[in-house]
C-alpha cells in the first residue's frame, strides 16, 4: 500500500498551547482512514497542517510526495477538502458554487444526482436546508476528481437516513480509487466507515489500527451468554483461564461471560467443547464507542 499522506513528528502550538505535539500518520492509497479524538484533542490543527493551510513548527509532511507548504499550488490539483459552513455567501446559487469551485468544467450532473441536489441547483446556499448545505460542500470537496479528500465532520447536522446514504457515498467514493481522511468525533461513523483510523488525545496518538483491531485490544464490552442444557454442568475454570475472560457468573442455568472481544472465539470453543451450547447461544461484540470511553478509563 503506497503512502498517499506522510506525516512525521508534527508539532504545531498557539503561543502556549501545544495542538499538535509530535504526530505520525501514514495513510495508504485508496483506504478511508479516521482521525478521531474528543473535542480540542488537535484533529483539526493536524489536517490543517497537512493541507498546508497551516505551517507546522516541526516534523515532515508528505501529500502525494508533495510538500503542502511549498508545492501547495501542485498540490491543490490533487486535493479536495471540505469546506468549513461558514465559507459559502448565502446568495450564492448551488450551481453557481459548484461551477465557482470546478476546475476543469467537467459535467456535474452526476455528482449533484449523488448528493439529492439536482433539484436545488438554482437555490441559494442560505435557504438549503442544513443537511442540503452539509452534502453540497461535500460534493464540492469531491469535484475535480481528487486523489485524496479531507472531510471534517462529514455528517454532522444530517439525519440518520441522509447520515447512512452519506456513508455509502463515501464507501463508492473509495471503491473508485480516491483516497478519503476522515475527521470525526464520531465513533460509530468511524467503525462504519474507515479502514484504520487513528485516535488523538491531547495532540498525540493515543492509539491506532482497523476498527476490530482496536476494539479487541480495548473494548472490555463482550458478552457471551447461554442458557445450560437440563443436567448439564459446566466446568467453569477451563473458560476463565481463556485469554480476555473477565467473569463468568453462573446464575441456574443461566451463564455469562463478559471480557475482551478477543474472548469470544475461545469461549464458544470451549462450550463446543464441553458440549455446553443448547439453543439460546448469544454473543455480542463490543463497540468501537466502548473501545474508545474504555481506553480512556484505562489510562485516565
Ligand atoms: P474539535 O473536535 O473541537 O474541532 P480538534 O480535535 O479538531 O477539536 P483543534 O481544533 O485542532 O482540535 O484544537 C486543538 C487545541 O488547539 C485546542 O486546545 C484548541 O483550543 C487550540 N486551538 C485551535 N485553534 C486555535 C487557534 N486558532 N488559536 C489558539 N488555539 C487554538
């Protein structure tokens, strides 16, 4: 996988205040990688950085083995990023945004089919409604087919429908080869959507990997719960010498063991084992979301 984004030891501070306090990044070509992290924990800063919209105090940055700051003229043929609300005047017609930020006059039809705004073209950006003035800076982060595109909380202010529609969007967006960044603080959109993701806290990296990757390591959320067949007895040591077992609590015959998501293919072969599996098997997993509020408890 070719790097499409390098960052390396990236420090940014306002005065006092250290935003951004030594960061690596590396995300691969075609993937849709997640910067997650609670409010002020430096996402932001960093994407600005590496947009080059921002000067760095240190380390390297690489976008398409360009340098943002230096090469940032090259370097915008290359890049789509989404606008922050405020940057569009309100009179400004859908259309004529789209043609204002269109480089290369390509047809657009399609891409305002993709986000439901064919039928607003000629509706000024101040009367969309918030979800319609959310997908037309997506679309026209997206316009002039971008090798790598920046989106800062992609789905805030959509409703759940247009939230799910959005992701799906974003997942062809991949599949036809363009890279996505993706800022959120939202960790289901994150388990949704990213390939891997990295998590900030207080400008640095707290951890990283794919979804599963981090909630096996983090998310203490597991469940496995069975209800024991009539006579049958369960030898619970071999269960809680499992890796990622936390507890196991037997309550008549009814069983459940809780631990890491890493716990769960073990578990159900022992059961297997033991001949202990009837009919009311259940497993649930944990979530990124769990993963997330449990790593913070872990080192807080
Ligand atoms: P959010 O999710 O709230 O957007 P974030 O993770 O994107 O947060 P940043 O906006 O990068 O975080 O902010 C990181 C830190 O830098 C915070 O302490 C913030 O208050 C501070 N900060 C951000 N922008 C500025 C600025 N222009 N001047 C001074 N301090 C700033």
């Amino acid at each position: 996988m070719s790097a499409v984004v390098e960052v390396v030891g990236l420090v940014k501070s306002y005065g006092d205040v250290p935003a951004v306090d030594g960061i690596d990044l590396d995300v691969g070509a075609g993937e849709i990688f997640g910067i997650l992290g609670a409010n002020g924990a430096g996402k932001t800063t960093a994407v600005e950085c590496i947009q080059g919209l921002r000067s760095a105090d240190a380390g390297t940055i690489r976008v398409c083995g360009l340098d943002p700051t230096r090469q940032r003229e090259q370097l915008r043929r290359l890049v789509g990023s989404q606008l922050q609300e405020s940057a569009l005047p309100d009179r400004i017609r859908v259309r004529e945004a789209i043609h204002l930020f269109s480089t290369d006059r390509s047809p657009t039809g399609r891409l305002l089919e993709t986000w439901g705004l064919s039928e607003r073209q000629r509706t000024p950006y101040g009367r969309l409604s918030g979800g319609q003035q959310q997908r037309l800076l997506i679309a026209i982060a997206l316009l002039n087919s971008p090798r790598v595109v920046f989106l800062d909380e992609l789905t805030q202010g959509l409703d759940p429908a247009a939230r799910r529609e959005t992701w799906d969007v974003i997942r062809a967006v991949r599949d036809e080869g363009t890279t996505v960044v993706l800022v959120t603080h939202f960790a289901d959109e994150a388990e949704a959507l990213c390939d891997r993701l990295t998590v900030f806290r207080a400008g640095k990296v707290a951890t990283r990997g794919t979804p599963a990757e981090l909630i096996n390591r983090h998310a203490r959320s597991a469940l496995v719960s069975l209800r024991l067949r009539a006579k049958q007895e369960l030898r619970p040591e071999p269960i809680e010498r499992l890796d990622g077992v936390d507890s196991l609590d037997i309550e008549g015959d009814r069983v459940e063991i809780r631990g890491n998501s890493r716990m769960i293919a073990f578990v159900c072969a022992e059961l297997v084992a033991q001949g202990a599996v009837g009919d009311e098997l259940r497993v649930s997993q944990g979530t990124l979301e769990d993963a997330l509020v449990e790593m913070m408890g872990e080192d807080g």
